[in-house]
C-alpha cells in the first residue's frame, strides 16, 4: 500500500524548533519529488514547501523562507521539515505529500494523515 | 503570488443533484489547476490534476473543465459519500496556492 506517515508534530514555544519526519512506504520514494502542506483555520490550506527527487532542489513559502529546511533521506525513505524561529502563525496541521510525476504536473496524489504543531507560550 | 478564489463557499444539495463548483485563478494558469476532496478529520484526496484529468480511482461523476482563467468542477448525480469541502489549487508557479474551499453538505 502506498502511504506516507507524519510525526514530531507537538507543542512549541515561539522561537523554538521542531523537526518533522514523513516516513514513506509502497513506492519508490527515490522516483518521487516530495511536498509539506499545512491547513489551519485561519488561513486554509497552504503548500509550504517541495524537494526534488535527489534533493538538489528545494522550494519554499516566503513567509518560511529562512527559518523551515526542508530535506530528504532516500536511503531510509523520509522526508523531514526542519522548522525553527517558530512564530504562532506557523501554527497547523502539517501534511507530508508525494509529488505526482508527469502527467501531473506537481499535484500532490498521496498525502499523510498529518501531525499537529501548535505554537504556544 | 497567484490568488485562488472559489465560489460559493458552501451550498446546499441533495442525493442525485449535480453540483458545480468554480474556481478563479488571478492570471493565466495553463490548465495547471487541480481538486482535492476533504472530509472532516481526514487528508485532502486528489480528484483531478491538470484541470480535468481524472485521478485513478476517483468515480467518473467527478469531472473538470477550464475556460480561460475559470476552472468548474461538477459532481454528477450526488452520493452520500461526496458530501466534502473542495479546493482547487495552481501549481503553475510557486507558491501554489489553494482557494478558499467550498463546503457541500445535505
């Protein structure tokens, strides 16, 4: 079965850090460029970021420009979101998606379950 | 950034109806325009990429069409199983950004 499971989501002061991990099974994760997407109340669903395949390219939401990493391990078939300078905006479900290959043109066909980061004092 | 708008936010349908859902991109998008079906506490679902290509295992009721910088998703023949929040989103350029969604419930 194709899936893809989140984890290390929890509770965080502003201005800390938090690493997420996707762990990716029934697919050539290598094959696949790979997606995080967040969805909150106040501001709906946003895609936050995509790698490549091999991890040469990365691409991100501005407003997680320079405080979120995104980063990928084929080896062991993960995918991570290292998230520091956490503001309370930041706040959300965070999903781990594939990237569809061509014809699909970057929608994301298999997403997690999600794991929940909240930013708090 | 590219905006995504769609209308209505929420409607109201019955078992058999057919249901239209639009989606407007703030500029020329070139067919890059996807729907994801979500249901409360669950992942969105891919149903259509590339504007009107129908994702593997998603019933045929389910179709996409574009005009220009308008993007329609109908429902054909309504089942209890559809009753979800659908989103469009653009992934023509970064950040691809998804609408607002619309809600279609009983």
């Amino acid at each position: 079965e194709v899936q893809v499971v989140e984890s290390g989501g929890g509770l965080v002061q502003p201005g800390g850090s938090l690493r997420l991990s996707c762990a990716a099974s029934g697919f050539i994760f290598s094959d696949y460029w790979m997606s995080w997407a967040r969805q909150s109340p106040g501001k709906g669903l946003e895609w936050v970021a995509h790698v490549r395949d091999d991890g040469s390219e990365k691409y991100y939401l501005d407003s997680v420009k320079g405080r979120f990493t995104i980063s990928r391990d084929n080896a062991k078939n993960s995918l991570y979101l290292q998230m520091n300078s956490l503001r309370a905006e930041d706040t959300a479900l965070y999903y781990c998606a594939r990237v569809g290959r061509h014809p699909y043109y970057y929608a994301l066909d298999v997403w997690g379950q999600g794991t929940t980061v909240t930013v708090s004092s | 950034d590219i905006q995504m708008t769609q209308s209505p936010s929420s409607l109201s349908a019955s078992v058999g109806d057919t249901v239209t859902i639009t989606c407007r991109a703030s500029q020329g998008i070139s067919s890059r325009l996807n729907w994801y079906q979500q249901k409360p506490g669950k992942a969105p679902k891919l149903l259509i990429y590339t504007a009107s290509s129908l994702q593997s295992a998603v019933p045929s009721r389910f179709s996409g069409s574009e005009s220009g910088t308008d993007f329609t998703l109908t429902i054909s023949s309504l089942q209890p199983d559809d009753f979800a929040t659908y989103y469009c989103q653009q992934t023509y350029s970064i950040p691809f950004t998804f609408g607002p969604g619309t809600k279609v419930d009983i």
